[in-house]
C-alpha cells in the first residue's frame, strides 16, 4: 500500500509542478470563478463547448498542491467527454474523495484521478481536491456567479 500511496503522491506533485491545460482560454464559451476560503485556493476554469461535448478545459489561479493538481488532471481527462460522461465522473471523483467509492466500475473509469483517494483521509483537503470539479459544475450547470466551497 505504501508503494501504490507513494506513486499516488508522485501524480500529485508532478501536475502541481506541471500543471497541464493551465492557461486563459481566449475562446472560451464558458468560465466561473471557484474559491476555498479554508485554504485560500482560487481559481477560474474555462470550457469550450462544441454541443454535448467538452472539447476543452483549462484553468488559471493558484491554491495548494491538491488542489492545483486537482485541476491539473480534471482538465486533462474531460477533454473530448460528453456533459453525461463529465457529470458520471464527477459524482466518482466525489465518491472518491469523500471515502465512498461509487463502484467498481467507476474507479476504473477515474484513472489517474485515483490518485486522489488518499485525500478521503484528510477531510480539510477534501475541499480542495474537489474546488475545481464543483467549479466546473457549476460552469456546465451554465452558472456564472463565483462559487465558493463554504
Ligand atoms: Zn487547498
């Protein structure tokens, strides 16, 4: 288990160093702004719909690790997915971090995501694994007003 803890934890730190799609979308359809005044992570991800699918995310702000590469992988694997397929995967990203695994099924489909489950362990980190999902929530929901995780 440590060794599978520790790679976890290498996904984390490489897309906080590296953090992929983190730019203003120039194009955007869509944008919201998210915050988590627990930790102070802000951020605004961007999405560019083409009808029913995401044909691209990216994001720009600054927060903690977790959350940075949170939004690192989110955007990078709900890229070419449908609003059905995003909506799945942020109810298994949900189960995910909140301890309650949706199914077996749904950890296959979570990935690389899935190295987030040690965040279930850590309840303060909860909201900031998940600042950027209910973010983009928000923007597919076609809201427009900042959200905050309190
Ligand atoms: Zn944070």
């Amino acid at each position: 288990m440590s060794a599978l803890r520790d790679l976890y934890q290498q996904v984390i730190l490489d897309h906080n160093r590296n953090p992929k799609n983190f730019r203003v979308m120039q194009d955007a359809t869509r944008s919201i702004e998210g915050y988590n005044p627990l930790c102070g992570d802000h951020y605004t991800v961007y999405v560019r719909m083409e009808g029913d699918v995401i044909a691209d995310v990216s994001f720009t702000g600054a927060g903690c690790a977790i959350s940075k590469a949170s939004a690192s992988v989110m955007s990078s694997v709900l890229k070419g997915k449908t609003l059905a397929e995003a909506e799945g995967m942020f109810q298994d990203f949900h189960g995910l971090v909140t301890g309650v695994p949706s199914s077996e099924d749904g950890m296959e489909r979570l990935g690389k995501l899935a190295a987030f489950a040690g965040v279930s362990e850590f309840p303060a980190r909860v909201k900031c694994a998940s600042l950027p999902w209910h973010t983009l929530h928000a923007v597919l929901d076609g809201k427009s007003r900042p959200i905050t995780t309190e």
